[in-house]
C-alpha cells in the first residue's frame, strides 16, 4: 500500500492526537501482568529482533519504543534499517515514510534484499503482492513539515495497525538545522506516539561533519539538539569502512592494492553500533558484510546471501491480507466523500 495526503486526512489524525495528549493515570495494578511477566523472564530479552542472529541475546526493538539510526552519508543506515524492516515485514505490518526516496526504488531494493539478487519476474511480482497488508510507504518526497509526518505515524499506529514506522529522515521533517527547540519537540513526540500507540518508531538521523570518513562517530555525534539521542530509547549507529570499500572495488578492477588496502581487506565492510539501549544491558558493536548482489547486509563473511523468509526464497508465507484493501478502500472514499463539494 502507498498513501499520501491526497488520500488520506492526516489533519484529522492530528486532532486526534491533541485529544491524547494529556499523559494517562492509572493504578499501579494496571501493570501487574506486565511487572510479573518479568518477573518469570528475569532478563530474558523481549521484542522483536535484528536479522542477524548473534545480536537476537542482546538487542531487541521493543513495542512503545523510539530508535535513532545514525551515519554518516553514504554509510548505508538507510540500506540496513531496510533489511530490518523486511525481516520485520515477515510477522508485523510496517510503515515507511522515506522523504528521500521514491516508493518504487524502496520496494526493488527490498525484493532484492529477499530474493538475494536480481529477483525474477514472476518472484518479484509475488512479492509485492504479499506488501499488501504488510508493507506501507508514504508517497511523499522532499521536505515534509514536522507535523504532517506525526500525522503520518499516528494514521499508520492507530488506523493501519503497523508496529513499526519508519522516518527517513529528521532532515527532510521541516525543522531548521540550527532550530534545537522544534527538533527537541519533534522527537519528544515521535517518543509520546510510540508509546501511546504501543509501536515502535525508527528515526534516521545524520552526523555532524567529522575530521573524515575513516573517524568512527558516536551518539554524541549526531547532527542537531543532544535531546534527539537524550530522548530516544535506542542509538543505533551504522558506520562503513570506506577504506575497504575502495580497496574491494581496486581488486574488482584488476588494480594491485596497496599495503594498507591489503590491511583493510582482513576488516568487516560495517559496523553497527548499539550506541544506547535504555531497556536492554547490551551496548556494543557489531561487525557486519556486504553482500553486493543482494544489497544484504550478512553477519559473516559469507558468499551466500541470507535467506530470507526462512525457507529459502519460498513465499508460501508472504501472504497478502484478504481483508486489508477493503480497509483501505473504505478509508480513501470516507476521506473523498469528506473533501467532495456540496
């Protein structure tokens, strides 16, 4: 499915949401199911988890959560939360507000990511049949102002029913660079939806300019108000050997390498840093590879692509939702009959 505000009343979700905005009381007993599930759990990790299964102990994208994804340009933060979400896409529907990429590109990529290469015809075709109901995308591109996008992430929570939403990214969300007060806001209530609607919101954000590529960045990096990574209840930073990178596209071009390219060919392609995880005890870094005929991000140093759904590329699965389109028809012609003249 894809949406834009043509179809969909966001203003009508906005108001919505100022309707909530007052924080709800309730008895310590509220919680009871919650606090004593943890207590039969003790530490057991809860949530959804990364595709890579030697982070599945330490890391987990829990429901009523906000997360930042941050890099540098270039560095493929947008590559890797996009293989997390088609993982995702498997049990949960998703929703992503890509400001910087058309729809169409966003979902080739994602076949590739599945099918672990150029997908065929008739494969890629099943796939996205099996999007509906499962992958949402905002048909917008450029800068959207801060509040449409909250529109966004309140239709996709509360009417779609997505457990996690993407925004990509904080630049393209109509606030100033330099505008630390809006961007707190912003982020403040990125975290409110979250958590009201019990979902998960993914944040992608940039660095401020570094002293060059090769300097790993942290969370106290990030580009704009300290609140951004304060608030957030996770930092995911993504960060690629560049040296590397261009010492695997010498050898492909027949080119001798030099000493410290040979050095760097013994590295991972990425990094991922869990910068913060304010639920979770595990802060580290993790390496990943690059798989170039699938766009993959792989946990080993693997030739072979990741399969993706378990079963090796079969989509018996990946099912579309019988009853999702009707949803959304019934939803775009109550907001058409809204807007039509009288």
């Amino acid at each position: 499915m894809i949406f834009d505000d043509r179809q969909i009343d966001l203003d009508a979700y906005l108001e919505k949401m100022g309707q909530r905005e007052a924080q709800e009381l309730r008895w310590g007993t509220h919680w009871k199911s919650d606090v004593l599930g943890r207590i039969v759990n003790g530490d057991e990790a809860s949530g959804d988890r990364l595709p890579w299964a030697k982070t599945h102990n330490g890391v987990r994208l829990r429901p009523g959560e906000l997360s930042i994804w941050a890099g540098i340009n270039g560095h493929r933060k947008s590559l890797v939360l996009g293989q997390v979400m088609l993982w995702l896409a498997r049990e949960h529907r998703i929703c992503i507000a890509s400001l910087e990429m058309k729809p169409d590109e966003t979902l080739l990529r994602m076949a590739r990511q599945g099918f672990g290469g150029t997908p065929s015809f008739d494969w890629a075709g099943e796939f996205l049949e099996g999007c509906n109901g499962r992958v949402c995308l905002y048909n917008q591109l450029d800068s959207v102002d801060c509040d449409r996008i909250l529109g966004v992430v309140h239709y996709a929570a509360n009417e779609l029913k997505c457990a996690h939403i993407v925004i990509d990214s904080l630049t393209k969300c109509g606030i100033a660079g330099d505008d630390y007060a809006r961007q707190k806001r912003f982020v403040d209530r990125l975290q409110w939806a979250a958590k009201a609607y019990d979902v998960h919101v993914h944040l992608v954000a940039h660095m401020r300019k570094g002293q060059d590529e090769a300097h790993r960045p942290g969370k106290f990096d990030v580009r704009g108000a300290s609140e951004i990574t304060d608030l957030a209840d996770n930092v995911f930073v993504v960060w690629k050997d560049k040296e590397r990178d261009e010492a695997i596209t010498a050898r492909m071009n027949g080119l001798d390498l030099t000493p410290q390219q040979i050095k760097a060919m013994d590295r991972p392609d990425q990094i991922l840093d869990v910068a913060k995880q304010r639920h979770g005890s595990f802060e580290g870094s993790f390496a990943l590879w690059f798989h170039r005929k699938s766009l993959q991000l792989l946990g080993t140093d693997d030739i072979h692509a990741m399969p993706w759904p378990d079963m090796h590329g079969d989509l018996s699965q990946w099912k579309p939702c019988s009853t999702y389109g009707d949803h959304y028809r019934r939803l775009a012609a109550e907001s058409s009959a809204c807007h039509s003249p009288h």
